[in-house]
C-alpha cells in the first residue's frame, strides 16, 4: 500500500526472472538499466524478462534506461603519485615529459580557466589551474596521492562545451527506443536545451511525436543547480542524482538542494526522484545504518515521488532484502503525521481550467471522506495533477495506454489498469469490483470519479461522487 515509488538498479545479482518477480513483490516499480555497465545483450534479457513479468502479475513496471553521458576519466595508462603543493600538467594528450594527468575527453583541458577545480576519484584528490596553456593547463595539486587510470574526474567550475549525449549514449538510445522503455535518464545535464535536443532526437529515431518516453534529468553537476528551473521545465522527470552532486557542491548543501528540487518538481507537478547511496551498506549487510533509514524517511517526508537503488540491488549481497527495507521505511514513513504536508500550490502557468477542476476533485474527495479517488486518463497528464495533491485517498488510474500504464510506476500513490473497453461505467465497475476483493474498499464506500479529458469532446472532464454497493 505505499505511495513512493522505488526504482531498483538491475545488474548482476539481480538479472534473473526469479530475482526480479521477488523484487517486484517486495515493492519494487521501476527497473533501471544502467548503461554505464553491461552490454547490449545483458540489457536485452533485463528487459525481456521485465515484460514478461509486467504481462504475468497484471500490474505497471516501468523500465528506464540511464545512459552514462558525457562521464570525464583518468587517461593515463599507469597510475603515479601526486604531492601536495606540486605543479603538474593537465592535457588530453601527452604534452610533456613531466608528471602529466590526461583526461580522456576532447575538449575538457582547453575549457579549463584559471581557478577551476579539478576532482579526481569522487574528490579525494584535488588539484587547482594555476595556468592556461594552448589547449592545455597547469595545476597545483591540493590533496595528494595516487592518481589511477579510468577513475573518474569532475571539473564543477568549468563550461563544458559538449552536450549530453555522447555517441556511445546515441547508440544506447537507439537500443532503448527499439525496445520501448518508459524512460530515458540523461547524465550530467547542464541546461533545458540539452533535454529539448534529446527529445527531439528521439522523435526523429521513432518517427513520430507522441508516446515517447519520458525524459528523467539527472541533476549531478554545479552547472545544473544554477539552471534547475529551465531543467525542471523541460523535463518529464527529474532525479537529483546525489553522488556526483556531492563531489560538485559542498556535502553539506547537497539535502538542501534536495529539497529546493523536490518542492520545485512538485510546482511544476513533474514527478522527482532522490538516488544514490540510500541503503548502501545493504550492498554488505543484511540490515543498513541507522542513517540510511533516516535519509528514505527524510526524502519521503519531502513528498519525492520516488527513491531509488543503485548498486544496492544491481551487484549488493541483498537485492531483494534492499527492497524489502525500502518499503517498510516507506510504509511507516508514510503512515506517520509528519508525511501530512501538503504542497497546496502549483506553478502560474498550470493555473489553468483544468487544474482547477482536479483541485475541486481533491477537495471533494477530501470533505465527502471519500476511500478513493478514479480516474481515467490517455497521457497520464490527470494522473500527475491528482498525484501533485498527495490525496490521502486510493488513487485508481485507468488508461488504454500502455507506455502511460507503465509510466504510471513513476507517479506516487496511482495504482493503474489497463484497458481496451471504451465503456467508461463498465471500467468504473470493474475497478470497484477488484478494489472490493483486494479489501481496499467496501459496500458503503464513497468514491470521486474523474472521467479525464478526451479528443474531441467538449466538456474538459467530468467529476462525481458515488456509493460502491
């Protein structure tokens, strides 16, 4: 019974169909294909089986498909040790006969100024440009050590002139499109306009405008922070992707900007999700610190519409386990008086006839004491506003649509069905009749029901109260 959605990171401790139904089972909604890792074929059996379970248990799952982005790396064949207060290149080819760090990605050293930072190994070495060079920089190494090939390298202070997807993330796109995922996240987004190209890339790919998948922004970058309403505006989804946003920004503003993008997604009424490192230690252990279940709950609390795992259920000794425990923080979480706040507004530009509507559906459902809340939708766009309300009511969503049936695994609190009638009261009968042997409701039971808006009709929805017998 809860309402925040959890994205589970399928890898090699959890690719097997029995893995997977159990983490469905456990409450798990979204799976997410890490394109950082794994191949094409790994990814392929991922997906197959989520289908075939999806069909099996009658119920949502959704697939996002995480392209690695423009990820910045050590180029250096050999490991070699750095001392604090030494002067060393940095290039993206050899240059010198000196120490050297060379980054394999064109473009990043000669965007490098005077000042900027430059984090190696998710910051524990860093150095600082003391000057430019032709296509190349000098820097003053602040914190020493061991500098590793392929680690990873962050440059929070530096403009970077390349754009969100790279020709590998082109090639993973087309895959993931083939295959019809729900989702699509972008790594490392700096601006809205990166969003809008890759959208508009994924129509010219699929050759056509609508059903595409949504688009989940990752905000892991400084640059991202300063552009966070362009991004939240052009982005179906947005995660606040806390690994790489705490090695950018300070640790100890990384759960501020959590929760200034939680609130703004929630104006916006785009659907958010917290990741990295919730459960972490689960990767070891059958039970996490005592921290973890206070960063779920606190995330919870903040009303995100989803939280997620990562290496916890992708490669972890505990998939399911990780699972399991992020439920039960939810659940208890969400039965608690401090998951009561509601965001109670929306952005200007949703002010519009049809918000208003399902804000009087909500306040109906609310002042009838109504048990649950249906209705119809063919986007998934009715769904999102009622979920923007937090309604302590069920919220019972039935669509034809079945990448807006599976996009509804994103959306808190909306249970969805799947329907090929027309018939609108043979759907709300259904939808009573199942709801009454689940025990969710019962003879006597007043329920809103919203019939969304449809092509062509001329009335923008209709909302009614009515008695389950």
């Amino acid at each position: 019974m809860k309402k925040t959605r959890i994205v589970a990171t399928v890898g090699p401790a959890s690719d097997s169909k029995e893995t997977m139904k159990k983490m469905i089972e456990a409450g798990a909604n979204v799976f997410r294909l890490n394109f950082s890792h794994g191949t094409h074929e790994s990814h392929q059996k991922i997906i197959d089986i989520a289908r075939e379970l999806q069909s099996e248990m009658k119920r949502p799952i959704g697939l996002l498909a995480d392209l690695q982005g423009p990820r910045i790396r050590v180029g250096n064949a050999e490991p070699f040790e750095i001392k604090k207060g030494e002067i060393i290149y940095v290039s993206d080819k050899k240059i010198s006969d000196e120490k050297e760090l060379i980054i394999d990605s064109d473009g990043v050293a000669e965007a490098l100024r005077t000042g900027d930072r430059i984090l190696i190994e998710d910051g524990l070495l860093k150095l600082e440009v003391t000057e430019r060079l032709e296509n190349a920089a000098k820097a003053k190494v602040m914190n020493g050590g061991t500098i590793r090939p392929r680690k990873g390298i962050n440059v929070p202070d530096t403009k970077l002139k390349f754009g969100a997807v790279t020709e590998k993330d082109k090639r993973d796109l087309e895959f993931a499109l083939k295959n019809e995922v729900e989702f699509v996240a972008l790594s490392f987004v700096s601006n809205g306009g990166e969003i809008d190209e890759t959208r508009n890339d994924m129509k010219k790919i699929l050759g056509r405008e609508k059903s595409l998948p949504q688009i989940v922004s990752k905000v892991e970058r400084k640059e991202a922070i300063k552009n966070i309403d362009e991004i939240v505006a052009a982005s179906d989804v947005v995660m606040v992707a806390r690994g790489d946003l705490g090695i950018e920004l300070d640790e100890s503003k990384v759960v501020i900007y959590q929760k200034e993008i939680i609130a703004k997604c929630l104006r916006a009424v785009k659907p958010v999700i917290v990741a990295t490192q919730m459960l972490d230690s689960m990767i070891n252990n059958p039970i996490p610190t005592r921290a973890e279940v206070s960063d779920v709950s606190n995330a919870v609390i903040d009303h995100t519409d989803a939280v997620m795992l990562s290496g916890e259920s992708a490669n972890g000794k505990y998939p399911v386990e990780a699972v399991e425990t992020m439920t039960h923080i939810i659940e208890d979480t969400e039965a608690s008086p401090f998951d009561d706040i509601n965001p109670g507004y929306l952005d200007e530009h949703i002010f519009t006839d049809y918000a208003s509507i399902i804000n009087s559906a909500h306040e109906m459902a609310k002042s009838s004491n109504a048990k649950a809340v249906v209705l119809f939708t063919e986007s998934g766009f009715t769904a999102r506003m009622m979920a923007h309300h937090r309604p302590n009511q069920l919220m019972l969503v039935g669509t034809h649509n079945l990448k807006t049936y599976n996009q509804m695994s994103i959306v808190w609190g909306a249970r969805a069905y799947l329907f090929e009638t027309d018939d609108r009261e043979e759907l709300i009968e259904f939808m009573i009749e199942r709801n009454k042997k689940a025990g969710r409701l019962a003879a006597g039971d007043k329920i809103v029901v919203i019939l969304g808006r449809t092509p062509g009709a001329k009335d923008l929805a209709l909302v009614g109260i009515r008695i389950v017998e």
